[in-house]
C-alpha cells in the first residue's frame, strides 16, 4: 500500500454502504484505503473523530453565484469559496452571469479563470453560457472546460446575458447534443409572466401572483419537448412548482434525457410564513405554499428530483430595497451557500430522511451532474473532501457571523439543525483565514 498521508478514523461515516464506522485513508489527496473501524492504519498523520460527528463527502454545489468579475461588491470568489467550506462544501460550479462579461465565450472565460487563481479556499468549476448569437461559440467553450451551457427562456435579470427564444433554444440544443453537452435552463415562460399580474409593493402573495406555477410548467413542458426532439441532455434548474413533477418523470419514462434540481429555500420555507415587505425572501422562481414544499420533498423521495443546490445568488443590501419593502423592485435572489446543510437537514429529519439521503442529493449527485468523476462520493480513487457533521447539534443563524460578503439571507434568525466542525480539501483541513488557498479551478474531464 502506498504510504499514507492521513488516516481519519470516524466511527460514523456515509459511504455507499450506508452510515458505518471505518477508517479512511488518503494518499496524495486522494482515498486510498477504507478499512473496517478496528484496523490498524498507520500514517503519518490520524485523526480521530469523536462519536457526535459524522464523516461526509464534500458537499458538490452547481449553482453558484460568484458574480466576479465586475459585480464582486455582490460577491466575489474568495468570500463565496470561504462561505462554502464553512458550510462543509468542497466544490462549486460557477454559473455564467451575473460576472462581467458573461462566460459567453471563451475570452470571458479566460478572464475569470485569471480573476479566480490563487483566491478560492475550495474547488471551482465553470458554466458557459448559452445567449442569442454565440452559438458558434459553444463548441470552444466545451473544448475549454466548462461543465455545461446555461440559458433563460425570460429576462435573466440583468441586460449582458440575453434570453433565448424557442426556435433559439431548439438551435443551441441541437449543437450541444453533436458533442453531448449539457444544457441548464431556467425554465420560466416569458409569455406567460407577461400575462401574470404585475408586482408592485409590499404583498408577498402579490409577488407570488406575478411568477405563477403555470409559467414554470409551460416552460418545462417546452424544454422536455425540445429535448425529445433533439436527444440533447438538459436539465432544469430550481424547481419551485411541484406540478411539472409528473409530466418530467414521464418524460424520462420515454427516454428524455432530463435532470432536475430544487433548492434548500423551496423545501424549507414557504409563503405563508414571509411578512410582507421581506425582500430577502424573494427568488425567481418564487418560494410558494407550503402543500407544494412537501410535494417537491416526495418528489425527492421518489427520485424524480436528482439534486438540492443553493442557487446562491447574493446582491448589495442596497439591491433589495429594505427601505421601501417593494418586491416588484428588488433584486430576486437567495444567499444561503453556507447553510445549505444544515437548512436541508432540519428539515429533512423531520420527515424521516437519513444523512445518506442528504448525501445524496447535496454531494453524489450534483457531482454525477456536471460530471465530477472523483467528488461526491467517500469511495476509493475519490478526491479526500470530508465535511465533519454534528447532526445533533443546533444554532440560530446570525447573518453577521457568515462568511458571505453581504450579510443578506432570509434565514437570519432561525433556529438550524446541524453543524459543520471542519472541511477537508483533498485531505488538507481549509482554513478560511489561510493567505494562500488551496482551491484548484476544475475543468470538465480532468476534475
């Protein structure tokens, strides 16, 4: 056996055999041995878990926010990166907006890769984008790594990263699938918002009237159509409207090749309880009724939704117009990436759930999704990303303790159910206050 770096010997781990006690092993960053709890496993280095913490995979995050460059006063890759380790995530993906330029292209790519060397305390991959005119672009931002192409069928929020129409979406889809790339859709319909009551004021139910469920559903219903169509690989980003549940698994039922995440704010709030005026509840799609948050929990049960990401996507206070308390003029995005965890776990145990399924949907699978051949898993050959989880312990969440650069988050306050002790990083503990991070920018294939 190759000489060990670190063995970390935990009588509680999730692997894929379920919750057990065993010794791991890391060689060069990588898990090179597990062995039953009672084996000896020299190294030059063992740490011994105490029997209040569990040994997890690194959490995978793939829908990430980190909006720099030039939005970096919102959030940046250092204070992002910070953020995830502290809530046990060892990797992220970085969507293409809202940064500036967009990762449209491959010069803009390049530009955030030089902005990101040497500032992220965690690993880092890269979505490209996919916007009316830059298909020609696709193929050489695949070559050059990224993970995938996202795109809007609505308004994106910010002007640098255009919507697709239908007959655009279909043009795009049909040059992914020619080298099997992944599309990543926001799937609401931009007819239908049009028609929706428009926003203005106080009222969460007023905000929740203009995005309704029916928008998400036609647009999901188009994108699992076009997908048939063109036999491209696509997958559909922040479920919020449980009613799309049914016509998705039938589609895969047929052979579309559809994937679908939700996030930690859709299974753990609803509308019922946000005051009017809280802005920093607001998110596109939106949070809705509280019949429909436990719908989308079976819909994770059943395994018609694959994964749980953040969707963390911060702003300056400023942008969420707490002054004025108006929805139809915030900024719509959730921060929550460093309490992801514990925000599905509170809630999760309550319905019966075990940290295998937590596991699951916060680690395996979003890693099978962008196609992270060695994260997301404690298995052999798989990169030593650990969180330590005491998934008895509790907290209130005090956003000025955070490690996001604003303070922002709609979980200020409330009471969480579990807590990140340490992360490790390729069998290295990160320190958020080291001045040299470890974190590597990830490329598709070699990652």
């Amino acid at each position: 056996m190759t000489e060990l770096d670190l063995v970390i010997s935990a009588p509680r781990v999730v692997t894929a055999a379920g919750t057990v006690a065993r010794r791991i092993g890391v060689a060069d960053g990588r898990i090179s041995a597990i062995v039953p709890f009672q084996t000896d496993l020299p190294a030059a280095r063992t740490v011994e878990l105490d029997d209040d913490v569990v040994l997890l995979p690194g959490l995978v995050d793939t829908h990430v926010h980190v909006n720099e460059p030039g939005r970096t006063e919102w959030e940046g890759f250092a204070t992002a990166t910070r953020a995830a380790a502290a809530g046990g995530v060892t990797t992220i993906v970085d969507m293409p907006l809202n940064s500036i330029p967009p990762t449209v292209d491959v010069a803009a790519l390049e530009v955030k890769r030089k902005v990101a060397e040497s500032q992220c305390a965690i690993d880092v991959g890269f979505w490209g984008g996919a916007v009316p005119g830059n298909r020609p672009a696709l193929r050489g931002l695949h070559d050059a790594g990224v993970f995938g192409f996202k795109c809007f069928l609505l308004h994106s929020g910010v002007d640098e990263f255009p919507h697709l129409q239908p007959a655009e979406l279909e043009q795009a889809l049909r040059e992914l699938v020619s080298f099997d790339a992944l599309m990543i859709v926001h799937a609401e319909d931009s007819t239908a918002i049009d028609h929706a009551p428009s926003c203005h004021g106080e009222r969460y139910r007023d905000f929740l009237a203009s995005r309704p469920r029916g928008a998400e559903n036609t647009a999901i219903a188009q994108v699992i159509e076009l997908a048939r169509w063109t036999g491209a690989r696509v997958h559909i980003l922040h479920l919020s409207s449980s009613d799309a549940l049914p016509m998705i698994a039938s589609a895969r039922r047929d052979g579309v090749r559809i994937t679908v995440e939700t996030c930690p704010h859709y299974l753990t709030l609803c509308a019922e309880e946000i005051p009017d005026g809280a802005t920093q509840y607001k998110c596109c799609p939106p949070i809705r009724e509280a019949d429909n948050r436990e719908l989308l929990w079976r819909g994770l049960a059943e395994g018609v939704i694959d994964c749980v990401v953040s969707d963390h996507s911060p702003c300056v206070p400023e942008l969420k117009r707490f002054d004025i308390g108006d929805f139809g003029v915030a900024w719509g995005g959730i921060s929550s990436l460093q309490l992801g965890l514990s925000a599905v776990w509170t809630e999760a145990r309550r319905r019966g759930f075990e940290l295998v399924d937590v596991v699951r949907w916060m680690a395996q699978r979003p890693a099978e999704l962008a196609g992270l051949a060695r994260k997301g898993r404690i298995a052999l050959g798989y990169d030593a990303d650990f969180a330590v989880f005491a998934p008895d312990a509790a907290y209130v969440v005090d956003a000025g303790t955070l490690h996001h650069r604003n303070p922002v988050t709609p979980y200020a306050g409330r009471a969480l159910a579990g807590v990140v002790r340490a992360t490790w990083l390729r069998g290295e503990l990160v320190d958020a206050a080291a001045a040299a991070p470890r974190g590597r920018l990830l490329r598709r294939g070699e990652a």
